[in-house]
C-alpha cells in the first residue's frame, strides 16, 4: 500500500521518488553511477563574494570533467518562527565562513522515512568548472524544480550537475518553501500569498549579488524549470520583482494559463489547511495563528487532506493575484492581460510538452474499480476536479469533452478506456495549458519563442509498465532525464548508445540557448549539426520534435486543441482594447490631412533631414509609459530608419528641481511630438542653437519595423563635452552610420556644469545629479524600449570622453546595476592621479563669484544661483579657466556622503574596483594615438601663454596636465625633464611634439592606462583595448592652413561611428567608408555577442582575432588602415606616471 500511495502522488516524480527510496534506504543517497560522492582532492575549493566565503567540494561529470559544488547555501534567513507565512529576508553577509559541501534539507513534504527535510529549507546549490577552466564569465543555468507547489527540491539527488557540467556553464538549483508553508493566501495583509515565488525572487538575486566569483555572468542567466518551474519561469517574465534579474527562459511542461481566472487569493485552502490540523476557522487571523503553533512536519506531511477524488486535483496550490497591502506584490495583474497588453519583461524563451504528460493518471483510475465506477457515475462532478476545469459553469464542458474524448462510453479497465482517458489527462493538466501560453507568448513576446514536443522514448521514464519495468511513452518530466543524472531514480546515463546520443543534444541546446538566447547551432557544438530550428510565430506555429531525429512540424496537437479553445476561448477587454484601437485611427486620420513638422538640420547628410517623410505615414510606438510619433530617415548606404527624438525622460529640473535628482517619467498623459530634436543642455553655444534648461530628452533610432523580426541590441551613448558641453542631439551624435547595422541607437542629453554637477558636500547639494540624469534615462530605457524593438536585456552602454567615464562609473554605482550588459569606454577614465573628491565646494565659491552671489556658505550660494537665469550658468564656463582655458577637466563625479539620498557613487572608483565591488561586464577600452596633443598649439602660438609656462611651470603643471595639487613639486619637475628634456618651450616643432605628448599622456593617456590595468585584472568578464590610429579625411583638429589633420586627435574615432554635423557625410566609398564599416561592425558585434572578434557574418572584420587584455601580456588593438595586434601600449612613457602615482593593482 506504501508503495501504491507513492506511485499515485500527484506528480510522477514523487512516485519514483519514494520507489527509489523505499527499496535503496540503507545506501547513501549520494553513490551512484555518476560518483556523486565528492572526488578528493587536494584541498577544499573556496570562493569568496561579495556576502562572504564558501567552502565547497569537487565532484566529477559523466565524461569525467572535475567540476566544483557548493551546496546547502542559505540564501535566506530561516523561514521559521514569526518568520513562517512572511516573504523571505535575504541574506546579504554571512559573518562566518559557508560550509558548502553537503545539501541543505529539502523543505517540508511528504518523503521517505530519514530523508532531510526541515522548516529552515531555503538553499542554493551552486556548481560550476574549476577555476582553471574559466577564462571568461560563463553563462547561468538556474533551474527551478517541479512538484505542484507541494513537492521535489533542488537537492543534488533531483536536479544533479553531472550532465550540465560537461558543458561551460553555471548550474544554480534552489530550494524554496511549498504547500501551505510556500502559497497560504488569505486574501488579506495577514497572508497576501506568493511566498514561495518570493522565495525564487530572492534566490534571483541572490545569484545577481554572488554568482559573479562562481565563475558566472549576472548578466546572462537562464532561468529554467519543469511542470510548477515552468509555471514560475512564466511568471518571473510578468511579475514586477523578478525585473532584471534573467535574460532567457525555459519552461517544461507546465503553464499558469489554466481553464478558470487566476484568483485573488486561496482562502478555501487556508480553511481546508486548518481543518486538516484540527484549527479554528472562523477567519484568517485565527487560521493564521493556530497553524503558526503547528509543527511544521504536519504541514508538510498534510497533503492527502487536500485529495477530493483518488489523487487528484493534480494542482492545488496556486499563484494568485496579490491584493495590494502595501507589501511587494509578486503579481498584480492576471497573467493573460500582462501578456497582451505589453505588461512584461519578456525574454528569449522555449517552450516544450513531452508527447504523453499525465496521460499514466488514467491507469490509476481504471486500475481501481471504485475510482472507475466514481468518475462514472459522478462524471459532472468529478471532471472539474481531475481535469482542473473552472469549476463554475463546469457542466456543458465536462459533457463536451466526455464526447470528444471518451465517446460517450463508460470507463472500463481496456487499452481503449485508457488511451482515451490518458490524451483528457494529458490535454488537461498540461498540452492545452503550454498550448495556450506557446501561443499567447508567440504574439506578444517581443523576442522569439521556441517550441518543442518531447517524443523520445529512452530506457527509462516516470511512469513505466508495472510488469515489464519499460516505459511506454514519454512522459511528464521524462525530458529531465536527458538534462540531469537523477539519481533518487535512475541510474545515470553513460557516454554511449541512444539515451547518451539524447544527453549530448539537450545539454548542447540548453548550452546554446543560454550562452546565445538561441537554441540553434553556430558550429562549436557537433552533437545540433543541421538543426534549424524556426522560432514559432502565429501564422505557422512550427516546433520540434525530440526523438531519435529532431524534425520540424507545424500546430502540434491541433485538433484537440480546437476543443479547448472552443470551451474557453480567450474574452476581449473590449473597451481597453477599443480605446486603443480609436486612438491609433485618430492618429492616423490626422496624419492623414495635416502636415507636421520637420527638421532640417542635418542637410549635410546626403540632403536627408531626420524626420523628413520618406512614408506616407509618421510612424508611432505605444510603450508602457504612452504614445509617441515620430520620423523616418535613411541611413548612409540607403535603408530607411526610424526616429524619435526630444523625448523628455525626466520632469523638467526648472525651478524647485534645480540642483535636485531627476524625477523620471513614468507616464506620458497624451501622445509625444518625437519628430524632432530638443534643446541641448545650458553650454556656450553659437547664436541661435537651441539651448534650454528644460534639456533631459532621449533620442531613439530603430530600424522599421519590417525589418525587426526580433528584439535588437540596444546602444546607448553618453555623449562627451568635459561634463560642460556638447550633446546627444541629432547634429552631434547622427545615427546614419550605425543604422545600417540591425541595432536600436539611444542618445541622450545630461545636465551640465553647476547645473549638473554642482556639489556643495552637504544635504543642499550631495552632487553627480548629471549622472544620475544618465541613470534615469537608463531606467526610461528599460521600461519602454522593447517597443521600439530593442532588448531591454542587452544594452551597451557606451561613452566618449566624459562619456567614457561615465560608463566605468556606471559599473561602479549601485543605482546603474542590471539596467546595462556591456560597455565602451572610448578616450576617457575617472581614475586620475587624485582620488575623487568627496564634494566640489571650491566649484560652487567660483559659480557663485562669477555670477555676483554671496559665497558665505552652501545655502546662500544655492539660493542665489536658484534665481540665476539657465543662460548665466551655461555662459559661465570661462570664469572656471584657470590658464589657457585650461583645466579640460572642470565638473568631476563626487563620492557622496549619506544624507538619506540614493547615491551615485558612495567609494572611490579605485577600491570599488580592486575591491570587487562593482556589477562588470565586457568591456571594450580605447583612447586615439595622440588624444590632447593639440593642445600645445594653442600655448606655443601664444607668446604670453608660452612665456607664462615656461616662468611658472611648477604652477601651472598641474592644472593642465591634471595632477594632484598639494606637494606636486617633484611631479611637475619630473615630467619637465622627462617630457621636455629640461628644455624651455619655444615655438617649434619639437616643443609642439613634446607638450602634445604630454598633454596627451596627462589628460587621457594614463588614467586610461590605468584604467585598463585595472579592469583587466579585476573584472570577471574580458576587456578588450585598442588605439585609434587611423588619419581620414578629417580630424577634430586640423591644420589651420591646410585644413588636413596633423595627428588623431581626442574624438577622431566618433567621426566613423556618427554622422557630426562639423564634418561631412562619409560616402560608400573609399578609406574612410571602410573604416565606418569596420568600426559601426565592431560596435554591432559586441552589442549581440559581447565579444567584438567576428563570427562569420561580417565581412567587414574578416580575419580579426583581437585577444582579451590580460595582465600578462597587455595585448590591444591598433586601429589604422589595417587592423593589427600589438602589446604594451605607451609603455615606456606610462612607466613614469606609474613612479609618480603608483597603487597597488
């Protein structure tokens, strides 16, 4: 009977798992033929991360691969206590050393006499290649187990390493709390419900906080599960904690999408809990209380109570739709409306059913003759429960589908009985569910969805004849087989035959998807030769089958499915979807009749303007936060775009808002006129350019929409300008080169000088408000580009200059992390010889000086300035020149100090990164072979200049070559005599060669170095590094006489990246058509694959092999009319800043 009882739980595992158990109890769960018993070996490996130190053990593949684990990790404090029903407190530090080496308890459930389980069950399992086989960041599986809420675990005997290992990857599995202890739900703010999905939520980010020093990449995690961890995975994709926190998908066998609405809470379990357990149920108060008393085995152990006819319903705990109490709402919306109306962070995701699911349930019925006679007699009443149908209005579906599957006929123990019962079991609980989500996703995902059937019959299954001990079809779960050596069950697959065939082909599809967010082949995994395998789309519904072959078809299971969504087709929201709809007409009517607007101001560009109207219709993108209507425009080889500019991000930083953090914009009360360019930022700038305080916009660039067939990489450029000028407008960063490539270009605009920088060291004005501008344009980012077609999870960020600098301190600032993936830091560093400064108060004195204000202390000097008009404070910049307008580096990012506020940047840049203490991710680094060399001219043609130089070096040394003011004596004495051979500067060209090389080392050369050096060693992701060295047509310095460049210059590079509007267009043809093509391929390959090395698809870079950085070798690219490989860069000139400023790297 014991074994009866286990061979019927409502999840097929569980049966095996208590068979395996019951009949192998006296054997360590651990020895198996996969030498689960962990390998010796010399020493324990141990990682330390950013929350503390774990101590792991080694273990061993099935292809004989070592590999690391650490296991039984709590990733949050015991749920116990007055703990228990809360959501979960994560665990941040741990002050004592992790013993990793053994599994945590599972968490309560019904399971075999001595197997662990406790109330404090919330662990993490981490497995990852030893340290040796890690060259870069490796993508993370997590895998999410299957149980119906109520049982299973991620211990190592379920969902072990052995198979996944033999691939580079990181394999994350997790416990989290089940039945009553995971889902209760009263309806109300003693138990809103959705614990154990919060549980997920915190092991998430857990692994965002950690997972990095496993060896893993926090920016390329795939979350994975089976039957209720496919019902999470959906979830996760909808539910507004998870945001950020994975970028693919894979969900097995199971679908929130039910027959019935998602409920608002369970009440009628909690009631049925505390009967169970003999408690009052008068209301949720004493429920809650009285089941708080209660051990939590007999929680665990309760789950027959909840049984209404044999072992079904199948599932019974559930997620609901949180009432709001004020707590973090897991989901707050249905799961259906999320998905059609946009209302989720979707991301590149598979979908599969096995062939036969639950179809072995009918055996259980019609192998009792009183379970048989039952559903009978009592078909109406049984159906709902066993078919898991809304169980109102339940009557003329449980007849329709007694027709359709059954005939009509009464159940008999025969093949035709149980065939037919078996496909409603199948069809019910799982095919039209995964059906129903495969199809909704396919619609409304803005990234590609794959799908798949598992037909495959191997040498074992969940369910297998009882006489024979075959399998007969392929059941729920049996696809986990091939994935993980589940040892509570099987033994483990070896490297030979059919079964072995099938491990190698789905962990080579797993390894691919998570590594890509693409299943198919690209050469490196043998076993997927010749798969192509179409992501499914509405019109044709293509998926693979999994058998012995892998073979494409299309409407899987079709005309069953029919039935289904006959009995519950999906309902309208009609007036949303109507509201919507009247709209876009109206949009459209008036675009129709009247004329808009165009700018013109970009005529240079082959005499296309961007907005001008190459349709006959403005385009128009509805995100989450409104409506808006932009241009079109044509790139430089002639494919159309496009555009949508002068978004305002934030609310306009006028008056009370001057000198505050930025107030993102969440949503947009009507449509927005994106059809042309706003204001730059208050600078000094020609008459008449369009200037305005009321400056923070976002300028979108994406191909049309007919040329989107998935979401695309997103660039986002910071522009340069010393924190003082410039801007991300159309004329200064032209999106006409890089739209060729299949890319979304956002640009944006940043306040500048006091306006964006102003940092007094108090509450008045902490600082970095410029950064944290960029900061909310990244959020706006997040939250609407994906209809604009780009990928909210893979963003580049990218800089010039400040810009460049930016993007290094974006990697440092917890209010940038997870809202980019990748960064570009071309000719700019925040690592100069001065650490930074803890506020810039001797700014704020000079601004107020300038502008005639009182300077007595921060809030007389903010008052004033307050009433200041936006033109004084941008035309200001000359009265901040100290020397020949000189320093270039003015306005700098403040460490700030505590006042309550979020902080930008709360440690110096150089221990975030020795430390650790910043979210990496692949780098690119540059600066151009002479940078600020022309800098010199402008002192050597002016003799007062020159002679004020050459009298006062000691003074001025240090304001144009940027150096720590206080005992610089030494410094400035060595650079003379290093630089300028001890020699007086004169007019000529070996003076000009000589300063040019030390402005050029001084302002960017070496804290780029620096920089470099840094990331290389500490960064767990590759850093690549290249000089600039091509000479063009142009330059951002030329000579004055012949109008030709005289070196490669500060910048030089952006000029084959974006049209500018100081140079002209560069054509199709020639040297510097080439070098665009170069340059916008590499920028396009790192942007997809975070790796700018070509993989065979860009002709432009064939042949490139551009190795990592490295501490050994400094290996780094120069960029000229060849692409060629070099090491050292600047070597022996930087060898004299590292004497004067060394560190410890």
């Amino acid at each position: 009977m014991k074994r009866l009882f286990y061979a019927l739980l409502v999840v097929a595992v569980a049966r095996s798992y208590a068979h395996s158990h019951n009949h192998n109890h006296n054997h360590d769960h651990k020895h198996h033929n996969h030498n689960h018993r962990d390998v010796t070996e010399p020493k324990q490996p141990i990682v330390v991360s950013p929350s503390g130190e774990f101590r792991g053990s080694y273990n061993t593949t099935r292809r004989g691969r070592q590999f690391e684990s650490y296991r039984g990790i709590y990733y949050a404090e015991p749920p116990v206590g007055e703990l228990r029903f809360q959501p979960p407190k994560l665990i941040l530090e741990y002050k004592t050393p992790v013993d990793a080496s053994e599994d945590g308890p599972a968490c309560p459930l019904i399971a075999p006499p001595g197997y662990p389980v406790d109330e404090n069950c919330l662990t993490i399992n981490v497995y990852t290649p030893l340290k040796k086989d890690r060259s870069k960041p490796l993508p993370v599986i997590l895998f999410i187990h299957p149980g119906g809420f109520y049982s299973m675990t991620g211990r190592s005997d379920i969902p072990g390493a052995h198979y996944m290992l033999d691939r580079d990857v990181v394999l994350v599995t997790i416990n989290y709390r089940l039945g009553s202890l995971g889902f209760l739900s009263t309806g109300d703010e003693l138990a809103p419900g959705n614990n154990g999905f919060k549980d997920q939520v915190a092991a998430l980010k857990w692994v965002q906080r950690n997972i990095a020093s496993f060896g893993g990449d926090p920016n390329c995690v795939t979350i994975t599960g089976t039957s209720a961890g496919s019902i999470s995975v959906m979830l996760h994709m909808i539910s507004p904690m998870s945001k950020g926190l994975f970028h693919r998908g894979i969900s097995m066998s199971g679908s929130p999408f039910y027959k019935g609405p998602t409920p608002d809470n369970m009440y009628r379990l909690a009631v049925r809990q505390a009967e169970i357990l003999n408690c009052p149920t008068d209301n949720s108060k004493v429920i809650i209380d009285c089941l708080k008393t209660k051990p939590w085995m007999e929680l665990g152990t309760s789950l027959r109570g909840f049984y209404e006819f044999g072992f079904d319903p199948v599932g019974i705990w559930m997620p609901i739709i949180e009432r709001d109490f004020g707590q973090e709402r897991f989901m707050p919306i249905d799961p259906v409306d999320a998905i059609r109306e946009g209302k989720m962070h979707a991301v590149p995701h598979i979908i599969s059913q096995t062939e036969d699911e639950f179809f072995w349930m009918a055996f259980t019925v019609l192998k009792n003759k009183t379970l048989t006679d039952t559903m009978n007699a009592e078909w109406e009443r049984v159906a709902p429960i066993s078919f898991m149908l809304n169980r109102e209005n339940a009557t003329y579906p449980a007849r329709r589908l007694r027709t359709a599957y059954l005939h009509d006929k009464p159940l008999k123990n025969d093949a035709e009985s149980a065939k037919n019962l078996g496909l409603l079991y199948q069809d019910s609980i799982e095919s039209f569910p995964v059906h129903r989500m495969a199809n909704l996703m396919c619609r409304h995902s803005p990234h590609p969805v794959w799908y798949y059937l598992f037909s495959y019959v191997g040498d074992h299954s969940f369910y297998e004849d009882p006489v024979t001990k075959k399998p007969v079809a392929a059941a729920h779960h049996d696809d986990l087989i091939y994935l993980f050596p589940l040892s509570f069950r099987f033994p483990g697959i070896s490297t030979e035959g059919r079964d072995a065939v099938l491990v190698d082909r789905m962990t080579g599809m797993w390894y691919n998807f998570a590594r890509f967010g693409d299943p198919n082949p690209r050469g490196d995994v043998p076993e997927l030769e010749g798969l192509q395998w179409p992501a499914m789309k509405p019109e044709d519904r293509k998926y693979l089958r999994i058998d012995d072959e892998w073979t494409v078809h299309s409407n899987m299971k079709e005309e069953r499915m029919q039935i289904w969504e006959e009995l519950y087709p999906i309902k309208c929201k009609t007036s949303h979807k109507m509201r919507r709809w009247l709209n876009y007409i109206i949009v459209l009517v008036c675009v129709s009749v009247g004329a808009y607007s165009q700018d013109h101001t970009l005529t240079h560009h082959e005499g296309q303007s961007l907005g001008e109207p190459i349709e006959s219709h403005q385009p128009s993108v509805l995100s989450p936060s409104g409506e808006f209507r932009g241009g079109y425009n044509v790139t430089r080889r002639g494919r159309k775009f496009e555009t949508y500019r002068g978004i305002r991000y934030a609310e306009p930083p006028i008056g009370n808002l001057r000198f505050q953090p930025p107030k993102l914009i969440l949503y947009y009360k009507s449509p927005v006129d994106a059809s042309e360019d706003g204001p730059a930022c208050p600078q000094p700038t020609r008459p008449g350019y369009y200037v305005d305080e009321d400056c923070l916009t976002i300028n979108v660039y994406t191909p049309l929409k007919a040329n989107r067939s998935q979401p695309l990489p997103v660039i986002f450029y910071i522009h340069g300008g010393g924190f003082y000028s410039l801007s991300g407008r159309s004329d200064r960063a032209g999106p006409h080169y890089l739209l060729d490539r299949d890319i979304v270009l956002v640009t944006i605009n940043y306040r500048l000088g006091s306006l964006g920088f102003l940092s007094t060291g108090d509450e008045l004005a902490p600082g970095n408000n410029g950064l944290k501008d960029q900061v909310a344009a990244l959020k706006w980012v997040q939250r609407n580009i994906a209809a604009f077609g780009g990928d909210p999870n893979s963003v580049t960020i990218a800089g010039c200059s400040v810009g460049s600098k930016s993007v290094m301190l974006h990697m440092i600032s917890p209010m940038s992390k997870g809202l980019f993936h990748r960064g570009i830091s071309m000719s700019g560093s925040p690592l100069y010889p001065s650490p930074s400064p803890g506020n810039l108060y001797h700014l704020a004195e000079k601004q107020a000086r300038v502008l005639n204000c009182p300077s007595d202390n921060s809030k007389v000097i903010v008052d004033c300035l307050k009433t200041k008009t936006a033109r004084e404070l941008g035309d200001s910049l000359k009265g901040f020149n100290e020397f020949a307008h000189n320093p270039i580096v003015i306005w700098s990012p403040v460490v700030e100090k505590d006042f309550g506020q979020e902080r930008f940047l709360t440690m110096q840049p150089l221990d975030a990164i020795r430390e650790g203490k910043m979210h990496a991710v692949p780098h690119i680094i540059s600066q151009t072979r002479d940078e600020f060399f022309w800098k010199a001219f402008t002192i050597l043609g002016n003799k007062t200049y020159m002679d004020q130089m050459n009298a006062e070096w000691d003074r001025i040394a240090p304001i144009t070559f940027i150096l720590p003011r206080e005992n610089s004596s030494h410094a400035t004495q060595k650079l003379f005599s290093m630089y300028l051979n001890n020699q007086p500067l004169r007019n000529d060209s070996e003076s000009a060669k000589n300063l040019g090389l030390l402005f050029q080392d001084g302002v960017e050369s070496f804290p780029i170095h620096r920089m470099a050096n840094l990331m290389c060693r500490h960064s767990p992701h590759p850093v690549w590094y290249y000089e600039f060295s091509y000479i063009g047509a142009h330059s951002h310095y030329e000579d004055p006489v012949t109008k030709k460049p005289l070196g490669v210059a500060h910048h030089d590079d952006l000029i084959y990246l974006f049209t500018l509007s100081a140079f002209p267009a560069i054509s199709t043809k020639g040297r510097d058509a080439t070098l665009v093509d170069r340059m916008t391929a590499i920028w396009y390959n790192f942007a997809r694959y975070s790796d700018p090395n070509p993989r065979g698809d860009l002709p432009e870079l064939e042949d490139l092999e551009w190795p990592a950085m490295t501490p050994d070798d400094r290996k780094y690219l120069r960029v000229s009319d060849d692409l060629t490989v070099h090491t050292n860069l600047n070597e022996d000139r930087i060898k004299v800043w590292e004497e004067l400023y060394p560190i410890q790297y």
